[in-house]
C-alpha cells in the first residue's frame, strides 16, 4: 500500500523498495519513541524527504546501469540530463522539461 502511495512498482524498481522500508522501520522506531497517542503524520515520517530520495534513487540507479555514466534527455536524446522529474520520473534537460511540462 506504501509504496503505491510513493508511486513505486516493486517489479519494474525493486531497488526503491529497501529505501521505503527502511522509512517505515524509522517511523515504527519513532511512533515508540513518541507513544502511540501523540502520533500524527509529521512526527513520524517526513514525507517529502521520502519522495525526493526515492528520486534520488532512481536518478542514481539510471546513472549505474547507463553504459556512459552519463543521463541523456529522453526527449530530445542530445543534451545531457538536468532535471528528474518527480511526476513522470523522465530526465530531461531544461528546455525540454520547460517545453514538456508548463
């Protein structure tokens, strides 16, 4: 349920799946640090850190397995890569993204 709410498909990025795991196990850990009657969303898991490591993840991940060590642009195929982006997981350069994505 977790990782569909991060927008993570364990048979298509198996390597995110540790890193969520991981965010859970942190929160369990802190939810019993803090007592289960003062829990709320923000004291137990930070959310956004979440999403922009499991980004992190991927860009990181793309970089391993390019021949180059290098991200091209999937849209223009030319230019190196600049941005991840968060919605469509794609790396793009900045016109592109500009172009594709205002």
């Amino acid at each position: 349920e977790i990782l569909k709410l991060c927008g993570v498909n364990v048979f298509d990025e198996p390597y995110l799946v540790r890193r969520v795991i991981v965010s859970v196990q942190d929160s369990y850990f802190r939810m019993k640090e803090i007592g289960p009657f003062n829990i709320t969303i923000d004291n137990v898991i930070d959310v956004t850190s979440l999403l922009v490591q499991l980004e992190l993840d991927r860009v990181a991940f793309l970089k391993k397995i390019s021949p180059s060590g290098l991200l091209y642009c999937v849209e223009c195929e030319t230019a190196l890569a600049d941005v991840s982006c968060a919605e469509c997981h794609d790396a793009m350069c900045n016109g592109c993204m500009v172009a594709t994505h205002s």
